[in-house]
C-alpha cells in the first residue's frame, strides 16, 4: 500500500516538473518586443553606469519569458565595452576586439512590460 501511493506521488511529481510551472519563466526566441526591451536595459544600464564608453551586448546567451501583470523578459547576456565614448554617436557601436577593453561581463536583467499601459521598468541588472 505505501509502496503504490509513493509511486502515484513520484509519478505526479515527474509529470509536474516534466511540464514545467505554469505561469513560470519559459524559454524563447528573441522578437521585437524582445528586442525593445533589452534595448531599453541596455540604455539604462549606461546612464547608470560610471564608465566612460558605451557597453554593448556582445552574445544572448538565454531569453527567457514569464507572463505575469504583462511580460517578463529574463536575458542572459555578455556585456561588453564598445568603442563609442559616451556622449557622442552611439547608434553604430562595435564591441571592442581588444578582450582586455572590452571587458566582457555575463549579466542577467529582468525587464517587466505592460504593453496596454506604455511601462517598461527595469526590475534587474546584475552588472550594476
């Protein structure tokens, strides 16, 4: 008897965890949305930031998505100096090829977006 109601337990659990959490963080492409939002973190992070030159994203290394009141956005990224000066043009800004300038950081940031109400908040920034 106790044998039978651990493999019911054990079964449902397997079932649970094999599904994933629902309304839990999901793995994803990046899409435009996505992209706006990390442009956004990324922007932030250099009016926060004391470095005198622009820091990029130089790799996506995991996007993940969680719909709570709205969109969750969770990058996974390597940070890295560009060759921009802050202040100038900083539209067009090539990750530095010197590793040791470039200084590459992997940072997780959690973007939160409502998209119906025009809010977008970043709510995480390792790098900072």
């Amino acid at each position: 008897m106790f044998l039978k109601i651990i493999v019911a337990f054990l079964a449902v659990i397997l079932t649970v965890s094999s599904a994933g959490l629902v309304g839990g963080p999901t793995d994803a492409d990046m899409d435009k949305d996505s992209q706006s939002a990390l442009q956004f973190a990324m922007a932030q992070y250099n009016r926060q930031s004391n470095d005198a030159y622009v820091r990029g994203v130089s790799k996506v290394t995991k996007l993940q998505k969680q719909v709570v009141a709205g969109i969750k956005y969770i990058f996974t990224v390597d940070v890295a100096r560009t060759t921009c000066r802050k202040g100038g043009v900083e539209e067009l800004c090539a990750i530095h090829e010197n590793p040791e300038i470039a200084q590459v950081k992997e940072c997780k940031i959690v973007v939160w977006t409502k998209l119906w109400e025009n809010f977008i908040k970043v709510t995480e920034n390792s790098c900072l």
